[in-house]
C-alpha cells in the first residue's frame, strides 16, 4: 500500500513539473515572438478622438506588460464607420499577434445589421480588453435653439457623422424612423470637423460623441452651456448629467425599447483592443494578461489622469462572452434594428414583428 502511495505521489510530483514545464516553454515561446518585433496597432477612430488617444495611451503602457516587449507601431485606418478597419483585422490582417486593433464601439452590431458590407464574426475577434465602458450622447449647438427632442422634430437638424456604419449617423436616423426627428445626417466628417462646423454654425448637432470627449477635450463646452446633451446612450446614467434622460426611457412601446436597448448595449464595448481571429492561444492570453496589468499600472492611471481618459476597463474575456451572446439576438428584433436604422425606411412595428403587442404604447 505504501509503496502504491509512494508511486502516486512521485507520478503526482512528476505531472506537476510536466505542466510547470509545459507552462514555462509557452511563456518562452511567447517572449521570443514579441522580442524585436514592432506590433501593428489599427485605430479606425480619427485623429485627436476618444479612439485614437485612448487607443495610443493603452497600447503604449500594454507594451511594458507583454513578454519580449515588442514596439507597438499605431496606424489609422479610417473610412465606413469603422468597417474598412474592421474588414482589414478579420480578414487581411496577420494571424500570429504581430497586428492588434481598436474599432468604433457599434461594430459588433454590423454583421447583424449589415452583412453585406460587415465581413466579419464579431464573436470570432480575439477580444483583448476595453479600457472606458461608454456613455453616449447626441448633443445640439446652442445657437440652434434645438434643446429637445421635440425641438427636433418641428425642423430639420443639421447632424454631422463620421460615416454611414457609425454611431453618429445610426442613431440619428434611428430617431428619424421611430420618433419622427427630423435629424439631417451629413457624412464623412472627422470628430474635429464635426465640432468645428458647429462652431462655425455650419451644423446644428453632432449625431453621437461619448460623455469622455465631452468631459476632457470639450469641457468647456459644457461648463459654459455651449451645447445642449438631448439623451444619454448607454447602461446607466451619469451624475454629472442628472438631468439628461437615457435613450432606453424614452421609448414608448416594448419594440422602441429593444431598439434602443440594442443600441445601448455598444457602450460595454467602449474603446476596445482586439486581435484577428486565429492568432494562437497563448499569445491571446499574453495580450490579455499584458491589458489587465495595465489598467492598473500606477503610471498609466496617472497619465490617463493627466488627459481626462476616464478608466472602467472590461476584461477580454468578458468582452469575448458578450460578443457571443450577441450572436444570439432574436430576429425580430434585428429586423426591427435593421427597420430603424435604415435611412428613409418607413418604419411599421406591426408589419416587422411576429407578436404585434410589443408595438402597442404604454
């Protein structure tokens, strides 16, 4: 018996230093890909966005936490409403973790919404992290005098957006179609553009920015009443705006509030970094490992601080188990996203719907 006990032990001893062995030869196979290599990093945000500079900052500090410490080498990549940089990472880019990204928030919706130009498996992405859970709004100059969305439904508002697959194009013309807001969407500005056209009075409204911009880069905007926030977006509200009702409570009926509750849902995806489908296993975990340790690195906090970057990170493997929920929406309620965010669609709740009592008011 003893001598039975003696062998399981030792066979016990010697698997322990199997998987210790095992783990140490990956964790060296890891450094000695990323030692010497630059990394690619996508941004698909434009410059001077929440995107870009909080994509910038994270990676940058991320490098120090990766085994080899590879030189993450930042490459915009605009154009779509993040589509073209999403199509590139899915199915050009390479493989191997040499090139990560970071994609516009609503991003994972597209496949849903548009297959035809989403080329793309959102739950296929490797998800890294996301350093800032998003707060959404759509906010109007205050020379426009629209200051409600009952404002914008007496005339047409002139609404800059950065591309047709974005936010700040998809939740105007959502409004559009259910609320009967006569938001004017104009395409193809950068964020900067955007902000700048409505000082000049070129344009009314800016169709979506998150409360980070606006708290950082614009604050004095909103200390000197500059602009008028007619909605939040998001999960919860903010308590610097407790006046500023959220999106989900302005719907009048069941099928407006899965809508909007779809649409809302992008702010768990925030300012995210992700990796190609593909890329090996324990490269993923590195990236994920290196992302976690950063958001709670003492310099990193300090030079967010210093930017105004507000940090509330998602972990990638949270992010990763969303992103397949996702997958799983019910079509009637794509059909009825699909519906509300198709410019000029006529939207009938009842004609889109199998159980037409979701489309009855309160």
């Amino acid at each position: 018996m003893l001598g039975f006990m003696r062998t399981v032990a030792i066979f016990g001893f010697a698997s322990a230093l199997v998987g210790m062995s095992t783990s140490s030869v990956r964790a060296d196979a890891v450094e000695a890909f990323y030692k010497n290599r630059q990394v690619e990093v996508i941004i698909s945000g434009s410059p001077g966005s929440t995107y870009d500079l909080g994509t910038r900052l994270v990676v940058r500090h991320m490098a120090r936490f990766i085994p080899g410490a590879p030189t993450m080498v930042p490459k915009g990549m605009f154009g779509g409403g993040h589509l073209i940089a999403a199509n590139y990472l899915y199915n050009v880019a390479a493989k191997d973790g040499s090139v990560i990204g970071s994609l516009g928030e609503t991003i994972p919706m597209a496949p849903l919404s548009m297959p035809d130009q989403a080329k793309f498996d959102a739950g296929k992405f490797n998800w890294i992290g996301n350093s800032q859970i998003t707060t959404n709004t759509l906010f109007t100059w205050h020379g426009s005098n629209i200051r409600s969305l009952d404002d914008a439904k007496k005339r047409d508002v002139m609404t800059g957006a950065t591309g047709a697959a974005s936010p700040s194009a998809q939740v105007p013309t959502t409004l559009n179609n259910l609320l009967g807001t006569r938001f004017k969407v104009i395409a193809g500005y950068t964020a900067g553009q955007i902000e700048m056209a409505m000082e000049r009075g070129e344009l009314d409204a800016r169709g979506s920015s998150t409360l980070g911009r606006l708290k950082s880069i614009r604050a004095d905007w909103t200390k000197e009443g500059k602009i008028n926030l007619l909605f939040l977006q998001g999960l919860k509200g903010d308590p610097d705006f407790p006046n500023v009702p959220l999106l989900i409570d302005l719907a009048r009926n069941e099928a407006e509030r899965q809508v909007f509750k779809f649409i809302s849902a992008s702010s768990l995806v925030g300012r995210p970094i992700l990796a190609p489908p593909g890329v090996p296993g324990e490269r993923v975990k590195a990236l994920r490992d290196a992302f976690q340790k950063t958001m709670t690195d003492k310099d990193f906090l300090a030079e967010a601080g210093k930017l105004d970057y507000e940090i509330i990170p998602v972990s990638g493997e949270e992010l990763q188990k969303a992103m397949e929920d996702l997958a799983q929406t019910p079509p009637d309620v794509l059909a009825l996203v699909d519906a509300a965010q198709t410019p000029g669609k006529k939207f009938v709740c009842a004609e889109i719907v199998k159980d037409k009592s979701i489309c009855d008011k309160k």
